[in-house]
C-alpha cells in the first residue's frame, strides 16, 4: 500500500542567492519593535502618512485626530489633497465595537454615532481641484456620488436670474477607469481574478492617460501605475498565481525607484514598496527562499518608525516563512521567538493565528514539538472563536506530524480526520475562491491516503474503509469540473481502492486466524472489491500505463498475501507467481523483486509439506 505525498517544494539551488544571507545583527534590527512614542508630523504629507499607518492599525480616531491636526500643518496643494483622502479613509473605516475584546469579560456598549463622510468627501474634490487636477476632482466627485458617498447636488434653477446650472461635462472613460480602480473608499468587493483582470485594462488605461497629458493642465496628480502595479500582485496573489504576482510587484518597485530619482525621496502614505515587498516575499519562498528573505527584511526596514503592529507582524510572519524554507535554521529559531512576542501586541485575535502557526512550523521542522504543541494549544481555541477553517486544518495537519512522530497511532489517525474535514469543508465553501478549491481538495485527497495508510498498520480496517471510500467520492470521473489534474485523482482513485481491499482482506484474515468464521458474502465482498479497483487501474489517462502496470502488480501481489492469510494457499501460490510475472515484465525495483519472489517461495514450500515464514 502507498500513501500519496506532498510534492516536494520546488526551488533554486541557492547558490546564485547565497549572499543574501542575513547577518545576525540586520535580523535583529529588522525585528525590533518600533520606538515610542514616535514624534509628531511636521508636514501634511507627513500627516497624510500616520494617517494611512493608523487605519492599517485599525485606530480610525486617532487617524481622524491626527488628520484635522494635518490641516494646520504647512504642505503643498499636492500634499493636502494626499491628507484629504487620507481623513475621508479613516471617518469611513467602520466603527463596530469587538464582540469579544481579549482578556476581558464581554460586555454592552453603546454603538458610536456614525460619521457623515459627505464633509470630507468634498472636501477631499475641493482640495484636488486646488492642486490643479480640475478633471480629476470631477472624476473623483462622480466615482463617490457612484458609491454613495457624495451625494447630489439639488436640481433646479439658479440663484435669482433663473438660469440652470450647466450640464456636468462628459469625462475621459479612462480616467474613470483610473479612479474606479484606485484605493477610493467603499470600493465593490470583486473576486481576485475578476479584479485582476480589471487592474490590467486600466495600467492600460493609465499608460494612455499619461501619453496623452498636458503638462500645463495635468489630468492626474500622480502616478498611478505604481498603485495599480501593487494592486495588481496582490490581487494575482489571493486568486492563487503567485508566480504571475512577481511580475507586477517588481514593476512597481521599479517604477517607484524611478520616481524616487526624479522627484527625490518622500514620505509614501501608501506604503506601496512595503506592499511590493511583502508579495513578492510570499510569492519567492519556495522558489527563491533567500531572495524572499531579503524582500521582507527591506520591507521590514522601511516600518523603522511606523507604529503598525499588523503590518509589522504580518512582514515578520512572511520573514519567517522565508527563513524556514531557506533551511536557515539558526536565523528562523531567532525570528521565530521574535515574533512570538511581536505578536502579543495585536488587538484582533484572529490576526494572530498566522504568526502563531508560523512559529508552530518552525518548531515542528526543528523537531521542537513540546515547544509546537504549547503554541498550537493557543492557536485552538482561537480557531474556533475565529471560525477559521483554515487555521484549524493547518494546526491539526501539524498536530498530526507529532502524534505519528511520537508513535501515536490514534492520536494521528483524530488529526488526519481533522484535516480532511477541515480541508472537504474550505474546498466546497462558496466563499473560496475558485484558484483555492484545488490545492484544498489535494490537502483533502492526501489527509485521507495517510488515515488509510496508518489505520492498516494500527488494524482499524473501517477507518480505512471510511477513507478509502471518501477518496472514492472526491475523484469518481462523473464528479464535475475537474480542480485537479485527471492522473493525479485517478492515482487516488486507485490508491483508494487498492487501500480498501487490503482492508477487508486483512479484516478477514484476522478473522480466519482468531478461529471466526467468516460473515456471510464475505468472499463474494473481496471478489468484487478486488474487480473494481481491477476497473480503477483500467482506466489509467493517456501517458500513465507504466504507473498502471505498477498498480497491477502490486494489487495481485497483495492479493497473493491476503488470501495466504485466511488459508486459500492454492489460490494464493497462483496469483503469487501472477504478480512476480507481472514485476519482471516492467522496469521494477529490485525490492519489489525480490519481495514477490520470496513469496512465492514460501507458497511454494507450505504446499509441499513446509511450514509459511512467520
């Protein structure tokens, strides 16, 4: 019987990349928490910058205060209208009040009053079209009356003469496409590969803006590309191509390099090089683990003085990542115990589970599984309040990993179950995205070969039953579209079956050795069991007959044995032979050699007169 694997993580040999190693002392720096308090903004854009820093560390008031102090803060027309979006950001970021608030008993509380964006709205257009973007501002003032966020102006006649207020002009499509597409609040939720797609007719859009501008009159107050570029990765990031992410995110770093050179260093109130980073510090690790390190602990670097503990946090979680699949052993024990404590500063238990499973992977890689389990019995109970599947399924698949380290069958067998369950749920959750569903029904596919595979060392024979006929469901050719690829669900398709026939083979030669009989249909049960993965095997795809003949041979081979087992040796001596034929008439290893033929040896010998090897 085999299991199916994960597939080995594909990677570089590191040694183009072997100089991007961190010293001790740049991970150390890049992991400090940041000096507080921090000093006060001096310039709008400064303020304009705290501002973003403080919605991303979900403290809208403060945000807010600070905006209205910016105000009286000296900047240019430019500055102030990067400030003006900020404050309407931050009155617009809901103002529920936590469930449950961390280490305290929850309680009622009054809901705080809602804010009226409007005021800010406009005073967010007012502040554009004084920085010299007129057509902006209009295309700004029409995308928020869109959204609610503006309201319209009453119609009717004019004050005293009578006259009407002129017809608002017809604007650019693609400058509305431009801002449709930027960070404007209440923007629609779009799924990641729809938003893609939608992201790359604008860079589009925005190439022929700025072909098109007039110097005199700009249409734009800035760039946009770089926005769109970050935006872009991210979005290819969540619909599961992190390949195609790297493309855009080193675009956007370059573009920003560029601006840096021309228009000289200045504060990012959107922390677009920081975003850039962080993707391509997830999207590299297991191709470029050491270049992966290298793009979180730059964008590490640039929170030096930024008071966000869920960015911070979230960087340090991708560092770690990158340092255990760079096998930096040392480097990912620091960073780990780092941010475990980095992490206690978070306000939202549910961003916590992802630093804390880092940590938990780190020390099961490292063979800490005393350390592992006290992180995991943390991450359960928040899991569950959280309702978060997918931090419940990578728990139990890591709780899994130590109960069969330790030898504990049944516990291993409880957290396989876990995983699958957790795994089957996620993969059928009409909110997963479609580019998610197959690597969760893979996960899925693969918890429940493992449960079949150590339910028949440990003789549970229905648990291997159970699994072999959930893989059964999963892969059945008649089951829709296809999430994976069609060899891979027939691998398990057959592994499956295979799986169950063993079970009931080895179910009854127990029975036949323990002095019970038989139930009834018992032999007419194997029969068929054994026909249909015969059937399974058949309908190898295209390109797959040498996998196909090695299932055969191996599927009579385990036949031989299991019918030796309840005393059917004539049977067992013919189809022993069978498999050995069917071995040598492929490219088999030695061992399976050599174990079909000491088998049918030992067949051989109990027929004429000798005792079957214990």
């Amino acid at each position: 019987m085999t299991a199916l694997g994960a597939d080995s993580v594909p990677g570089s040999d590191g040694r183009d990349d072997q100089h991007l190693v961190p010293d001790p002392e740049e991970l150390r720096l890049a992991l400090r928490s940041p000096e507080l308090p921090l000093p006060a903004a001096l310039t709008a854009l400064e303020a304009a910058q705290r501002v973003s820093d403080l919605i991303r560390a979900e403290r809208p008031r403060e945000a807010v205060a600070v905006a209205s102090h910016g105000t009286r803060l000296p900047g240019t027309d430019r500055d102030r209208a990067q400030l003006a979006e900020a404050r309407l950001s931050a009155v617009l970021v809901p103002r529920e009040v936590p469930a449950v608030e961390r280490g305290h008993v929850p309680r009622l509380r009054a809901l705080p009053e809602p804010v009226d964006p409007a005021p800010a709205a406009g005073e967010w257009v007012a502040a554009i079209d004084r920085a010299g973007a007129p057509l902006l501002a209009e295309a700004v003032a029409a995308v928020l009356l869109e959204r609610g966020i503006l309201t319209p102006p009453p119609a009717g006649p004019g004050p005293r003469g009578g006259r009407r207020r002129a017809a608002p002009r017809e604007l650019p499509a693609d400058l509305l496409a431009v801002v449709r597409l930027l960070d404007l609040p209440a923007a629609p939720a779009v799924e990641p590969l729809v938003r893609s797609r939608a992201l790359r007719e604008t860079l589009a859009a925005a190439d022929r803006l700025e072909a098109a501008q007039d110097p005199e009159l700009p249409t734009l107050l800035e760039d946009p590309r770089p926005l769109l570029q970050v935006r872009l990765a991210q979005a290819l990031e969540e619909a599961g191509r992190r390949e195609a992410a790297v493309t855009p995110a080193l675009d956007a770093l370059e573009a920003l390099e560029h601006q840096a050179v021309e228009q000289g260093e200045h504060p990012d109130p959107r922390r677009l090089a920081v975003a850039a980073h962080a993707v391509l510090a997830r999207a590299l690790a297991a191709t470029r683990p050491l270049v992966a390190v290298d793009h979180a602990l730059q964008a590490l670097d640039a929170l030096e003085g930024v008071d966000d503990p869920p960015l911070r946090v979230g960087l340090a979680t991708d560092l770690l990542n990158a340092l255990v699949a760079a096998d930096l052993t040392d480097h990912a024990a620091y960073a780990a115990d780092r941010l475990l404590s980095l992490q206690r500063s978070l306000r939202q238990d549910g961003q916590r589970l992802a630093p804390l499973l880092a940590v938990a992977t780190q020390r099961v890689r490292t063979g800490r599984d005393r350390a592992a389990r006290e992180v995991l019995e943390e991450v359960a109970p928040l899991a569950r309040a959280q309702r978060d599947r997918r931090a419940s399924m990578e728990a139990a698949r890591l709780a899994a990993v130590m109960a069969d380290r330790a030898g504990d069958g049944p516990a291993t067998l409880r957290h396989l179950r876990r995983t699958a369950a957790d795994a089957r749920w996620l993969a059928d959750d009409l909110a997963t995205p479609s580019t998610a569903r197959g690597p969760l029904l893979r996960a899925e596919l693969e918890a429940h070969a493992l449960i079949l595979r150590r339910a028949l060392d440990l003789g549970e024979f229905a648990h291997a039953r159970a699994a072999a006929r959930a893989v059964e469901r999963r892969t059945r050719p008649d089951g829709g579209r296809l999430l994976l690829p069609a060899a891979l669900l027939w691998d398990h398709r057959v592994d499956a079956r295979v799986g169950e026939v063993i079970a009931h083979g080895e179910d009854l030669g127990r029975r036949h050795r323990d002095g019970q009989g038989l139930p009834d249909r018992a032999e007419q049960e194997a029969a068929e069991l054994l026909a249909a993965a015969e059937e399974a095997i058949a309908l190898a795809p295209g390109g797959h007959r040498e996998r196909a003949r090695y299932w055969e041979a191996y599927l009579i081979e385990r036949h031989a044995a299991l019918l030796a087992g309840r005393g059917r040796h004539a049977a067992a001596l013919s189809a022993a032979r069978r498999a050995h034929d069917a071995w040598q008439r492929q490219d088999a290893d030695p061992e399976d050699l050599e174990r079909s033929a000491a088998l049918v040896e030992d067949l051989s010998r109990y027929r004429s007169g000798g005792r079957r090897r214990a």
